[in-house]
C-alpha cells in the first residue's frame, strides 16, 4: 500500500514540477528554477538538497517596515534580521596568505547582506598584524587561520551603504577584543562611520523608548555599535551591548523551541525591562549550512520566537540573529509528503501555513506585525491613505450594483 502511494506521489510531483515550469523572470516563490534569472523581483533560485532534487525560487529579502507602514515610532518598536558572524563568508579568499581553517556562517557579501535586508551585524573584533581584524577565533586571539579581512573593509561597505541609503539605520553588535589604545575610534574615525554616529549620551538607560526613527534619521544618527568590552562605553563613547539590550543563549543552547529562552551568562536576565531592546539568538553551536534552510523553517524558530517573548515581558525581539539567513520555500514539498505520508503524520498546519517563503525572511516579518500593529505580518499593519479607501469604496459600490443586476434578472 505504501509503496503504491510512494509511486504515485513520485509520479504527481514530477506532473507538478512539469505544470509549473516557468523562467525569464516569471517564476515566483517555490517555483522551479535554473539561474537566477528564472525568479523573479527579490528571489533568487537556491537548492536545499536534503528537501527535495533540485532549484526553486525563495525569498531573498526582508519586507521593508519603514516602507510598509512609516518610520514614526521609536526604534525599539521595529525587528531587524540579523546576521551572526557578519564576515565569515564562505569562499572568501584568505587575506593572509594562509589556508584559512574555522567555520563559516555566511552566503553573501556584507554589502549583499545590507542590500537583501539585514539591518544588523554581528562582528568579532581583533587586534591583528598592527590593525583591527575580522576574524572566527577562540581565546580573544586571532591567528592567520582564522583571520578574514581587515575590519576597515567591512567598515566602508556599511559606510556605502548608508550613504547610498539615507533612510536607512544600522546597527553593528561587536565582540571586542581589541585592547590597542584607541583602537575602535581610530576604526571608525578612517572610515567616517562617525557622521552617522549614534551618541550613547541619548540611548535610554531605564527601559524607555528609543528615538523614533524619523528623528534618527533627520540627525543622521543612523549608525548604532554595541560592543562586549565594557571600559570602551567611558573610555571611547561605544555602548556596552548589556547596559541596553538582553540576549538569549547562542548556540544549541538558544534553539529550544517552546522549551525556554534563558539569557547569555554575560546578559541580564531576559525579564529586565530597564533594557529597551531584545536580542534573540537562533543558531547552533557548529553552524551547517546544509541544513539552515530546513532548520529556519520549521515550527521552532517561531516557537523559540514566542518563548523569548514571553521570558522577555512580553516583548518581542528587535533583532533576530541567524546563520545563512536565506531560506526556501516547502510547501511543494508537503503536498508530497501528504501523499507519501497522509496527513497523520505531517505537520500540516504549520508547512501550509508558510506557502509565501517561510524561514526567517517571515518570521522578521511576523515580528515587526506584532512589534506595530500586533498583527502577525507587516504587510497587515500598513496603513491606508485617501487613496486606498477610496478604492475600497469603488470596488464595493460595484459589488452592490452588481448584486442589485442580478436580482432585477
């Protein structure tokens, strides 16, 4: 019986995949795919080998929340993906002429990362050959096996970008180990980050509410750094991460789904509220590239979402920090499953439910509807102009009328 069923949802996917056919741009999310040039706007084709043989479509961007709805409220009121270990990009050639030998957490270049919508960067800092370094390294000390580029490079890309970006804000999350005296200011100074600076004299210290973003951005307070090493906020004006945030376990230890949201032993616990803003970590220990693409979309990134809601005091997080945070889309695939499997032994509910992309591109999403609206998508709090309603009002007189012609027949 199974092995019948097997066979004929072999046979019905593979009709499937033939029925949706499509390229020139004319694919959308979950279609299948050759070459980029297949998808269309804000998709690329990428295959997750361990779900199904071969490309499909899959969201490559995070939906917009300044655009959807506007950038009048404070800044702790909106979500921003986040992406853990920024620079440590796989295939990035070694830049000290030594085989590099660590893990990688990361697709995409920074400036790509800033341009599909990440709004914040987690970077390891070092003290490396008389310069500050980007390096993936244990015990505060970077060697050339674990060195990616120097930390200036990355620093002009997020410089050009918010040059390029006027309305956009930035927020740089630094492990700091760097002890050279001066050594961030004269970092951020070579690069003229520091026009875009936010000063940590107006970060709110007792729980308040940030700045509305539309008043950052007309000072062009656009650039925020946390950094791990506490004497750099007195010694150097750099804010030190816990004074103004609380973050959950990274690692294995922050992926328990439903089960907890315990803090970071250097964070205060995930409850005080004297800290406006909320880190959520959702990444294992020993980052796998092969199987993020299933691991964000499943039930438990959602779940460990709404458990460090919960832990938090009812509030969701600002930033979501992910490894390879581009995803795919299954829904193609639970149809299969179903037939495979029936519906007994599938989570339906939750793979139908992500038809439009899934992974961390919507549950960023979900989390800037909750954070605005308390809905559980952006797109549901936009807000209507004359424009709208007047459409609105249009398409119900047709309605009506259309009704009314009916009944006169």
């Amino acid at each position: 019986m199974h092995s019948s069923r097997g066979t004929l949802a072999l046979l019905l996917c593979a009709i499937f995949r033939a029925a949706t056919a499509c390229s020139d741009g004319q694919c959308e999310v979950g279609d299948r795919c050759s070459s980029e040039a297949d998808c269309g706007s804000e998709l690329y084709c990428y295959n997750c080998w361990i779900e199904f043989a071969g490309k499909k479509c899959v969201r490559s961007t995070v939906a917009d929340p300044f655009k959807i709805v506007d950038t009048s409220l404070p800044f702790n009121k909106y979500a921003f993906l986040t992406t853990h270990n920024s620079f440590s990009i796989r295939g990035e050639p070694s830049r000290t002429g030594v085989p590099r030998i660590t893990f990688y957490n990361q697709d995409d270049s920074i400036t790509d990362q800033l341009n599909n919508g990440v709004r914040a960067l987690m970077l390891d800092v070092y003290d490396f050959r008389d310069e500050v370094w980007l390096c993936h390294s244990k015990g505060g000390k970077c060697f050339d096996f674990t060195a990616f580029e120097p930390a200036i490079d990355a620093m002009r890309e997020v410089e050009a970008f918010l040059a390029a970006n006027p309305s956009e804000v930035v927020t740089l999350i630094l492990e700091d180990y760097v002890s050279s005296d001066q050594g961030l200011s004269k970092l951020f100074n070579a690069t003229g980050l520091t026009r875009h600076w936010f000063p940590v004299s107006r970060m709110p210290r007792r729980g308040e509410d940030w700045p509305r973003v539309r008043d950052m951005v007309a000072r062009d307070h656009r650039l925020l750094v946390f950094t791990s090493d506490e004497s750099k906020e007195a010694g150097e004006g750099i804010a030190y991460q816990w004074n103004f945030m609380v973050e959950n376990q990274y690692g294995d230890g922050g992926m328990m789904g439903l089960h907890g949201c315990r803090s970071r032993s250097e964070s205060r616990e995930m409850g005080d509220t004297a800290r406006s803003l909320v880190l959520v970590n959702y990444f294992h220990t020993v980052p796998l590239r092969a199987t993020a693409c299933v691991e964000h979309s499943r039930p438990g990134l959602v779940d460990a979402l709404r458990a460090c809601h919960a832990a938090a005091g009812n509030r969701w997080a600002n930033f979501l920090a992910v490894d390879y945070y581009k995803v795919l889309q299954l829904f193609a695939l639970a149809i299969c499953y179903l037939l495979v499997l029936g519906t007994s032994n599938f989570k339906t509910g939750f793979y139908l439910q992500r038809s439009d992309g899934g992974g961390v591109f919507e549950a960023t999403d979900m989390l800037n509807g909750m954070l605005i609206c308390g809905r559980d998508d952006v797109r549901a709090c936009r807000r209507r102009t004359l424009k709208d309603a007047l459409h609105g009002m249009l398409g119900d007189l047709r309605l009506m009328l259309g009704r009314g012609g009916a009944k006169r027949k």
